[in-house]
C-alpha cells in the first residue's frame, strides 16, 4: 500500500495505524474531537484508512464492529470533553492570546459555524477538519442544553466515525480502490477542505460589505448632523 503524499511522514494515516495499532486510533480521534491542540490531525483519512486496512487485515485484525464501536465512543468521549472544557473556560476562550498550537481565528470559525447551524453544527462539523475540534468547545462556551448536545454528539459520532471507517471497509475490497489508495486519500482531504474554504469566503465577502456600508452609514450620519445646522443657519439670516 502506498503512502498519503501530503504532509509529514508521522501524520500519514498507514504510518500511524502501522505504528500504535487501535490504541493509537482511538487516542487521535479523542484528540481530534475534543482537545484543542488536535485540530492538525488525520481525522477523514484515518477512519477511511481504518476500515481499508480492517477489510485487508493489515495491521487490524479485529472486527469492523468492534473498531467502528470503539471509534464512536472515542468521538463521543472527545466532543464531551470539549463541551466541559468550553463551560469551565467560558468566553475568556475568546480573549486567550495567539500560540503556536492555538490560533484565535480557529475558535472564531468555529463559533461562526456554530451560530449559523444552531444545534446541527454539532454533527455538520464532524466532516469539517479544525472545525469539528473547536465546535464543542464553543458549545459549552454557548452553555448549549446539556441533552440537546450529549443527542446530538451522540448522531455525529456515529455517522463520522462509523460511517467513514464502513466507507473505507467495503470501498477499499473494490480493486480500483486498493490500486489507487493514495489518490483516494488525497481527494478525501481536498474534499473535507472545501467546506473551510467556503466559509473562509464568506467571511472575507461579509467583511467587504461591512467596510463598504460602513463609510455610507457614515456619511449619512454626518448628512444628518449637517442638517439641522444648516436649517438653523438659514432661519438666523432669514430672522
């Protein structure tokens, strides 16, 4: 099996699986789901990497149920680490300085997507690299009803990581599949790009239109305060 050609050696998804086994698995996609320092991790291609490799019995040789069980419970227990993080930390998170590992723009992406889904982005955002890490931070920084969130981390644990690991297990028994993995893997990654890319545009077209009103609005502001003293001056000569 080849190698994803995209980033370091040590984040290619064959490599890690090679490496930790299912231990190794379960603890990136934990990371991933909940800590704030997993956002860079192999989530997409991992799980779609997991089930091929369980379909060929390389590396993995337990069950597709048992490994797509105990990758819903790491997702789960990984969101819900994030929620009680975001409660504990509360909106400081919004006020916390620029790192290495902690970039302030991610949270507010996250916090955008969270106020344009509502209570959906919690599973929408399991598809969206960085954004599924700091959606459930901002949740609990939102206070969001504990049920409604524990419901709906509980669909978006299993759709993202059943659903890919099962995508990757029956796809990868296909030849054409199995003999180009690493295009397959590549495009995964450029896909679960898209949905970054298309908020990325939105905001910068947002922030186009404020700093285009903003001058109109006050220009209007000075047109009306300009008013009343011309209308004064006008009565002073006419009396």
């Amino acid at each position: 099996m080849t190698s994803l050609a995209l980033g370091p050696s040590w984040l290619d998804p064959t490599y890690l699986i090679s490496t930790f086994g299912l231990i190794g698995i379960l603890a990136i996609v934990f990371a991933e789901s909940g800590l704030l320092i997993g956002f860079f991790l192999p989530g997409d291609s991992l799980l779609f990497t997991t089930g091929l490799l369980v379909a060929g019995g390389t590396y993995l040789h337990q069950p597709l149920w048992l490994v797509c069980a105990l990758i819903v419970v790491a997702a789960v227990a990984g969101d819900q680490v994030g929620y009680l993080f975001g409660r504990k930390v509360g909106p400081g998170l919004f006020r916390r300085p620029d790192s290495r590992l902690f970039k302030q723009e991610n949270v507010e992406k996250a916090a955008a997507f969270f106020d344009r889904h509502g209570p959906k982005a919690i599973v929408l955002a399991r598809f969206v690299p960085i954004v599924r890490t700091f959606t459930p931070v901002v949740a609990g920084v939102s206070a969001m009803n504990y049920r409604v969130f524990v419901l709906f981390n509980i669909i978006g644990g299993v759709l993202w990581g059943a659903g890919v690991t099962v995508l990757g297990y029956f796809l990868g028994q296909i030849p054409f599949v199995r003999d180009n993995i690493e295009a397959i893997l590549v495009g995964i990654v450029l896909v679960s790009v898209v949905p970054v890319a298309v908020e990325l545009l939105r905001a910068r077209r947002s922030a186009r239109r404020s700093g285009r009103a903003a001058p109109a609005v006050d220009a209007a502001r000075t047109d009306r305060a300009a008013a009343p003293a011309a209308g004064a001056g006008g009565r002073h000569r006419a009396g």
